[in-house]
C-alpha cells in the first residue's frame, strides 16, 4: 500500500481568539502523519461506517489524521464529545459520546477524562465547564459561536425580571453561561415542555427561541413569553418548500426540528429533539425522509439506518462547521484554546443547569 504524508502544520483557518494553552504541550513540531498500512488497518472499521459518504480517494487523508487523534486522546485522558451536527469523519471518527445538548450536558457531568474536547459550538463547550470546574474544556475553534445564544445578553435578561416580576425564566441551553446564570433552571428542545410545566408557574418566560417557545405554547396550558431570538439555519426552511417537497415526493415523511417556525412544524410528520428525530427515524424506518434540521445530521443517521432514503434540504451551520479534524489535533496537540467561565458565575449558572438534568422523566 502506498504511503500518503501529510502537511497539516499550516496556520490557515487557526482561531487567534484566544492564546494557546500554557502547558509543556503548546510549542509541540506537528507529527509526520501517513497513510501507512498501520493506519489502514486501525481505521478501517470507521471507514465501513462512512463509506456511503466519504470517496475512498479521500479516506487516505482522512484516516491518519482520525488514528492520531484517537491515539492523542488516551494520551491526555480525553474524551470527545460530538454533536450531531458534526460532519461525518468527526461523529464517526474520533467522537466517544455523541448526541443533542441534553443527551452532551448529561454526559459532560458523568465522564472521568481529565480533558473535555468540545465539537460543537462555544456555548456547548461552556456547559461543559460549567458541569466540570476541576477539569480542562478545549474548543478547537473558538469562534464557532451561535447566532441563538448571541441573541441575548444578561443584561437583557435582568431587563425581563424588572418588567416581568415573579415571573421565572426558562433559558433554552443555547445560551451563554451569563445567560444562564441570570435564569432559573435551563430547558433543551427535547424536554422544553416539560420544564416549563415543572415550575408550576401560570406564566413562564422561554427564551431566547422564539420559534421554540411558540412550538412550546402549543403543547401546554402555561401562557409563555418569549424573546425574539432564532437559529439561522432553522428559520430559513419555510412551509412552502415542505409542501413543495410533498409535491416532488408524495411518500417523503417529513420530520422538523422544534427550532423551526410553527408554520414548518405543521406542515411536519413529526417535531422533535435531534436525538428524538434519530429516535424516530430508527423506530419508524420510513421508505424516504426528509430531516428538516442542520445537514450534516442526516449523513450521520444514515450510517445507522440502512435502506431509508433521506431526502436533504442542505441547510448548513456556519458555526458547527469550524470545527475539523484539523483543528481537533492541534487542540489536542497543543492543549489550545481552553474555555474558562468565572467562577461566580459557573456557580450560577450550574444551579440552572443542574436544575434541568435531574428533572424526572
């Protein structure tokens, strides 16, 4: 077989939003990665798996950079966590826990790994340090934000408890740790509902999706105020374009993300969490489906549901797509880009968080 070299040593893309690491890690030479057949042999499992979605001339780029990794992580006593957003040769190549926000936030409070690699996106990375104080959080990209979470301040939230007294505030996860820690208790879109109807409360501000929170209202007797945030890759899908899409494929099942607008939600077969859309499509097994979310969730499925036809309307997250295999192995590499959130703070905002997860089901 022959040997492929790499160069991944280039700076091209490299967040300068916060300075490396200090630790005896961060000046490392980048490894001499090849395509050996070593590598091939150690890799090949992962390749079944993604096979349907990465050319086999491609596997030979991917693959050392996969094996490095994976070898970097029991080195530092990492693990990796992987939502399901991530792009393919990262849920299936490097990840060890994958999932929605709920299902990372759980998980993120449970792991014993020393070093938390965070693929998602910062506010993901700051629960994850909020859950862990004692141990080291990494991002590799600091500036895969969240147009959601950026849509609201802590300011902005102390502005709701004046005008809104006694009134308690459900902040969805996609929020800052700011956020989050100037709110009662935390909510995903898997158990939204749920939360809000915890508080035993007649009225409960939701925020900052207002598409969730207009999805939520419709399922509980708890009058809702909300914000007037929204994630720009699921306001973008519209009813016409589902019914559109009926049009073209009578027999596509369609199933919606709550984040999109409720007009989306109603012309959908089912609305649910992303794990809850897995959930679904495992369950059901439709003959075609049209996951109505962020595109690289249907790739990763996929992998896992053999003989369902996924129809894809490729809205892409601009934020979820800075994080690479690349990336991922200069933060491991260089102990980079750490996730800090003040002390007083975490505190704050983990009693919001703690809140949420030991809810009963």
């Amino acid at each position: 077989m022959a040997t492929i070299a790499l160069d991944i040593g280039s700076n091209a893309g490299r967040s300068t939003a916060a300075p490396a690491r200090a630790s005896g890690y961060s000046m490392l030479p980048r490894p001499h990665l090849a395509y050996t057949p070593e590598v091939a042999e150690a890799t090949a499992p992962i390749y079944e798996k993604v096979r349907h979605l990465i050319p086999e001339i491609e596997w030979p780029v991917l693959a050392p950079v996969i094996h490095e990794i994976n070898r970097l992580k029991k080195e530092r006593n990492a693990v990796i966590l992987a939502h399901n957003y991530m792009t393919p040769e990262i849920f299936h190549g490097v990840s060890d826990i994958v999932g929605d926000s709920l299902a990372l936030a759980k998980e993120a409070a449970k792991t014993d790994a020393d070093v938390i690699i965070q693929c998602g996106v910062h506010f993901m990375a700051e629960t994850a340090k909020i859950l862990n104080p004692d141990k080291t959080v990494l991002i590799p990209d600091m500036k895969a934000g969240c147009s959601l979470a950026e849509s609201i301040t802590a300011a902005d939230v102390r502005a709701l408890r004046e005008k809104h007294p006694g009134v308690p505030i459900v902040t969805y996860v996609n929020t800052s740790a700011d956020v989050k820690a100037e709110c009662d208790i935390c909510c995903t879109s898997a158990n939204a509902v749920q939360v809000v109807e915890s508080l035993g409360a007649p009225r409960v501000l939701l925020i900052p999706d207002q598409y969730l929170a207009a999805n939520v209202a419709r399922q509980t007797d708890v009058e809702i105020l909300t914000w007037a945030g929204a994630c720009e890759v699921h306001e973008r899908f519209t009813a016409a374009e589902l019914r559109e899409y009926r049009e073209i494929e009578p027999s596509v099942k369609i199933i919606a993300h709550p984040e999109c607008p409720p007009e989306v939600v109603d012309e959908a077969d089912f609305t649910g969490s992303t794990a809850g859309m897995i959930d679904w499509v495992k369950t059901n097994r439709p003959e075609k489906v049209m996951l109505v979310t962020e595109c690289s969730m249907a790739d990763n499925i996929a992998s896992e549901t053999p003989g369902v036809d996924y129809v894809r309307p490729c809205n892409l997250c601009p934020h979820m797509k800075r994080i690479t295999l690349s990336k991922i192995l200069d933060c491991l590499l260089e102990m980079r880009d750490e996730v800090t959130v003040d002390p007083q703070v975490a505190a704050r905002a983990r009693t919001a968080v703690e809140r949420m997860i030991n809810l009963k089901s």
